[in-house]
C-alpha cells in the first residue's frame, strides 16, 4: 500500500486550479468530469510522478463549518515543503497571497502559514534536513 | 477585569506574552507552535485558548478579528501602573 492522493477541501475547483497552479506553480495532472464535479488534481513540477494533491469539492454540509473553525485559530488543513520559506514568503506575498503567519522559526523547522482562496490555510515548511 | 498580576503568576502565560512581544498579531495556531516547538511546553491547544482568556481578562491580550481570522495582540497599559507605583523615582 503507497500513499498516492492527498487532498484540500475547495470551495470552487476551477478557482482552485488557478491558485494551486497559477499561484503555487503546481502542474495540473487530471481533470476529468466525474458526477456533477471533476477529478481534479495537481502535482509538483519538481515530482510529477510523485503524490497527487486532489482539490476536492467542499459540497458535503460538515465541511465548511470545520474549514471555518481551523481557518478562525489560524490552523493549517495541510502542509507543503519548500527549500526556501523566506524567499517563498517573499515570492507569494508579492503576488497578493495573505498570509496569517509569516515566516516562523519553530525549533528546528521554519514555518509560515498562508490563505488558499478556498477557504483553508496551508502552511509551507522548511524541512530540519535542509 | 481580571487581576493582572494573577495573570502573570503563570510561567506559560509569561512565555505567550514574550512570544507576542517578538511578534505581535499571532493566531492561536501559531502560538501554540511556538510554545511547543520553542519552548518544549506540551500543553493542548484548549489549555492555551484557556491562558489566553486569562489573560484577556487581565486586559493583558487583546483578540481581534480580522476577516476569518482572530489575532491575538499584547497590550502592555495594564502594567503601567507597576511602573508608577514603584519603578519612577522621586514620586510620592
């Protein structure tokens, strides 16, 4: 057993495809009608093989209640790696990204926290390793 | 109004008040990661929303809403008056 898809709860995938795409620099990987949705998901220009990130429609009723409730203490649906959290800070915030936390040291990570347009937060990480 | 220095008598609720002085406008989550990652401190999330209610209280924490997101600020004016009862010289 492999770990192949992950997913974000999106308010509007097109919207979603934009920023995770346009905005993040993820490449689309497929996009297929499937009920009244799409399967939709994304992968990094730096792993395309690698794990998928599905943007998956928020239409069931709990989901916007609990996105609403971590967005409102600031916490992050999920996590990404860059090699860089500073430069990265600098490159999104330049392009109109909010973020409720900017670039943190925690221990021996770095961390800051920014807003997807969808309706979650993301935290972007430096990894100790690096 | 809660007693301030009641509020202070805390070592975790110190460490939240010189994190937000490193950096003022934190979101409970990063709060928390703070004191965690930090300082080593394993309290749960709804032990330090308990702190900062105390110290909210105190008039020591300001929260505030900014769109979808809550902030909490420091607001150091509830401590003036140590500094005015014994910290200036040639006062009465």
């Amino acid at each position: 057993m492999r770990i192949n898809v992950t997913s974000v709860i999106v308010d509007d995938q097109e919207k979603a495809l934009r920023f995770y795409a346009d905005v993040l620099g993820f490449k689309e990987k497929t996009n297929v009608p499937v009920g009244e949705h799409r399967w939709l998901t994304v992968v990094s220009p730096e792993d395309t093989d690698g794990v998928e990130l599905l943007l998956e429609p928020d239409a069931h009723p709990a989901a916007r209640p609990f996105k609403e409730a971590l967005v409102a203490d600031g916490i992050p649906y999920t996590s990404f790696a860059v090699d860089d959290v500073h430069a990265e800070f600098e490159r999104l915030r330049a392009l109109g990204v909010r973020f409720t936390q900017e670039p943190a040291e925690m221990g021996p990570v770095t961390t800051a926290v920014f807003d997807d347009t969808c309706g979650n937060l993301i935290q972007i990480a430096t990894p100790p390793t690096q | 109004m809660g007693d301030v220095f009641k509020a202070l008598a805390d070592p975790t609720r110190r460490t939240i008040l010189d994190e937000l002085t490193d950096r003022n406008g934190q979101t409970l989550f990063e709060i928390c990661g703070r004191l965690a990652n930090k300082h080593g401190l394993a309290s749960s999330r709804q032990a330090i929303s308990q702190h900062l209610e105390i110290l909210e209280d105190a008039g020591l924490v300001e929260a505030r809403r900014e769109g979808r997101y809550k902030f909490h600020f420091i607001n150091t004016t509830p401590l003036e008056p140590i500094v005015e009862r014994w910290l200036k010289p040639g006062k009465d």
